[in-house]
C-alpha cells in the first residue's frame, strides 16, 4: 500500500489540501482529522488539490460527505481541482460532480472562493 500525505497550505482566505498517495478506509481517519481540526478553528473554505491522488475508495469519498454539509451551513465549501482521470471517474460514476465543483486547476478554485467573497 503507497503511504498517504495531506499537506495543508494557507492561500487566504481558502486553504488548500494537497493529497497524495491512496485514500481508502485505512488512511481516510487521517484525512478526517484535518478537516475536523481546520473546522475547529473557524476555517470554512476548502480546496482539495487531488493532483498526485493515486487512488480513492467509498470511504474516501465518504469523508468530503461527512464534512460538506456543516461547511455549507457555516458559509463555506469544498472544491475539488487537479483530478486525474482515474480519480475524476470514481467521482463521476457516484454523481459527485453534481454536488461539488471541480476546477481543472487551484488557481480557478481558490478564485471561485476569493471572487465570491468579493461579491
């Protein structure tokens, strides 16, 4: 099994996740815990840069689940850039791109984000 790294970077006010690696049951309580942690602290816009994601599992996808819902009720979001073919299938066949937006890079992402807080 590949190892799994979340690396979280600050591009105000959006913070990105940049995932690598293999997203499935065993590696999705760490990813659960960076959201919960960036929760707690009052940080509601998320990117989630799945360049160098190898792989995601129901489980992975279930944690974006888990969490989308009281981002949305604190006035913020997920949105998703970078996928793979391979990853942006998996979203595909279970309908996710109808609940998030999914941007061919960060930078159209974090803008989605900054302009709307503009507006």
């Amino acid at each position: 099994m590949t190892d799994f790294v979340i690396k979280v970077r600050n591009v105000e006010p959006v913070h990105v996740f940049e995932l690598k690696g293999y997203l499935d049951a065993h590696t999705a309580p760490k990813l659960e815990e960076t959201f919960q942690d960036l929760i707690d602290k009052g940080n509601h816009l998320i990117v989630v840069n799945c360049s160098n994601l190898s792989y995601i599992s129901s489980a992975g996808l279930g944690v974006f689940m888990a969490f989308v819902e009281d981002l949305r009720e604190k006035q913020g979001d997920i949105k998703f850039s970078n996928m793979t073919d391979k990853v942006f299938n998996v979203f595909d066949l279970l309908g996710f791109p109808l609940l998030y937006e999914i941007f061919k890079d960060e930078k159209e992402a974090v803008e989605k984000f900054t302009n709307a807080k503009n507006n």
